[in-house]
C-alpha cells in the first residue's frame, strides 16, 4: 500500500480515496438492505396463509410476487457504481435454494426492467393479495412488514434504518368520494402509493421514467413530465390525497411538498404544514404520484374529469393530456430512460420483467 491507500497517512484525504470508501461503504449498506428485504418478503409469504379452496392458485401469486422481488433488488444491485451479482444478497444455501425455485429473476436482472420498485411491491401485496380495504387494514398489514424489517436492520452491525435502501419515507391513498355513495370508508375505495424506495439520483430517475412510461396513468406521467414548468393537473374536487409518514411504530399525517402542490390540484388532507421552497428529491419521487395513479386506473372514466393548468387557448382536457403523451411526452421519457441506462452500461432494447 503506498502512501495515498493509507488511511493512517496524509493520503486520507485523497479524493479517490474518499470516493472509493463511500462507494464501498454504499454497496455494503445495499447488500445487506437487499438482503433483509428478501428475507422479510419471504417471511410475509409465509405468514400468509390464503383460504383452502383457492391455495393452489395462490401458489403461483406468490411465486410471481417473489419472483418481482427479487428482480427488482438485484435489479438495483446491477445499477450499484459497483456492480453487484445476485450472490452477494444471499448466503451460498438460500442462493442455490432461490435460484432454482426462481430462475427468471436470476436470468433477466441485467436485461429487463422493474415496472415498481421493492416497496410498492408490497403494498400491491397488501391491496391486491391480503385484500386491505380501510385505513386500518392496510396500516396494520405495512406496520406488521414495517416491524419485521426494522428488527432485522437493528440486528445487523453497520446498518441503520437511516441508511436501509429499500424503505418508503412516506405512503400516501387517494380517494374519490363520488355523489351519492355513502360518505364513509365502505363508499369508496383508498388507492395506496408509496415514494420510491430507492437510492441514488439515476437510480431514481431511471424508476420515474420507467414508472412514467409503464405503469403510472398518462395523467400522472403528464404532471411528472411537466413537473419543472409549473402546468399542474387539476381533479375534481371529490378527490381527496393524504399522506403519512412512518415512524416508531405510527403513520403520521404529512402536508405535500412544493413538487406535488405544484403538479397536482387536489384537495391535499392536510394542505398546510410544508412551506419549504425546494426540495431534495426529483418530480416523481413522492408517494401522491403512486397513489394518483392508482386511483384513476381505478375508478372508470375519472380521468375524463381531469383537466389541465394549459393557458386557456390550448386544448386541457383528458384528450390533450393523451395526444400531448403520445406525440411529445412518450418519446421523450423512453430518449431520458435511454440516456441513464447508457450511463449503467444497460441493455437499451427496454425489456420489462414480466413473471
Ligand atoms: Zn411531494
């Protein structure tokens, strides 16, 4: 070791130094991070135990939902500055015991691109799998996964729940009270979305445009699009968005930032309480676009309501949102996808994992 590697020597304070024990230090942490989400998502699947009649059909939901899992963690280990191969998530056994069970998400996580990252996986989970519905039902089934992740970071030397990669600082629903149902919990459904449970600027912008051109509603991808020039989308106002951040054990309620209050007209629950300027994550990031999205794809023809903040002598209705993605916005994204994949050195022929 010359003088510049030693840590004990002026050489310390190398730039090159410092970068290449950030670096390593950042691989560590999403090693182990990765490591803990699979093994709290296997734990999940296990817990769950579906009704006798529709087991077998289960089997294959899991197998799918794992399959997910594990693509996109490995995923994110592949666009790590040091790259990371899937056998170094896992001790040797649970590797070869995966691998077998789960060959696609081995053989396409250089190739094929996530539609979610991990943490909106689980709440798919929660929605669509353990059947949440209310507030409550949902909020025990995240705190439950929540705990179990928690403790496993908390026994792990050098990990803290600070630094985990895969948490969602924050989950938020959206609701439509439509006229006429009744005005409570069973008249209308909450749509769940989380903020992106990952790290790193490209990291996160490679899942937005991903997100933007896969798996959020056009209207959404429209207002992330646009997120930098001030056009916002408006939604009636029987639309309600609320979010929550989670600590020790507890959501708490949490004002939308200058980003989503910018991209979206919506009846914020609560509205006040953030007057921050600017803020350190991209149009995108936050759990209101999730959850948007989720809801307009829910609710049949909610999205012919919408309109936009276009200056009154453009087209700003659902139409114009549609035209200006397919004719400008689409292109766009998938030419910006394109840009950070060839900064990972990623295939560009955009393939999406599909179990
Ligand atoms: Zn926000």
């Amino acid at each position: 070791m010359n003088q510049n590697q030693n840590p004990g020597h002026s050489g310390f304070k190398n730039p090159a130094w410092l970068l290449a024990l950030k670096e390593e230090r950042e691989k560590l942490q999403l090693l182990m991070s990765g490591n803990i989400f699979i093994r709290m998502f296997l734990g999940l699947l296990d817990r769950w135990q579906p009704p006798e009649n529709i087991r077998e059909q289960c089997e294959n939901i899991k197998k799918q939902y794992m399959e997910k899992v594990l693509h996109t963690v490995f995923f994110f280990g592949r666009l790590n500055q040091r790259q990371m191969r899937p056998n170094e998530f896992l001790d040797n056994d649970t590797f070869k015991h995966l691998q077998k069970m789960f060959p696609l998400s081995f053989q396409q996580y250089s190739t094929h691109l996530p539609s979610l990252t991990p943490y909106s996986i689980v709440l798919q989970f929660g929605s669509e799998v353990a059947g949440c519905r209310t507030r409550n039902e949902m909020e025990s089934f995240l705190r439950e996964f929540n705990k179990t992740v928690e403790n496993a970071v908390n026994s792990t030397p050098d990990l803290s729940f600070s630094n985990y990669t895969f948490k969602a600082a924050v989950v938020a629903y959206s609701s439509y009270r439509e006229p006429g149902k009744p005005q409570n919990e069973a008249g209308f459904p909450l749509f769940y979305g989380a903020s992106l449970s990952c790290k790193g600027w490209i990291e996160k912008m490679i899942m937005i445009s991903i997100l933007c051109l896969r798996t959020w509603h056009k209207a959404v991808a429209f207002a992330v699009y646009h997120g930098k020039d001030s056009l916002a989308i408006v939604f009636p106002e029987e639309v309600q968005c609320c979010a929550f951040y989670y600590k020790n054990g507890a959501f708490l309620e949490k004002a939308p930032c200058v980003n989503c209050r910018t991209m979206y007209r919506v009846d914020f629950q609560p509205y006040e309480g953030d007057d921050r300027e600017k803020v350190g994550w991209p149009h995108g990031n936050c759990a209101e676009n999730e959850c948007l999205s989720k809801l307009l794809l829910g609710v049949p023809r909610l999205q012919e309501r919408l309109t936009t903040t276009h200056s009154p002598q453009q087209p700003n209705d659902y139409t114009a949102i549609e035209k200006e993605f397919a004719d400008i916005i689409e292109g766009d994204v998938r030419n910006q996808l394109k840009g950070l994949l060839q900064k990972k050195d990623f295939p560009l022929d955009l393939q999406y994992f599909e179990p």
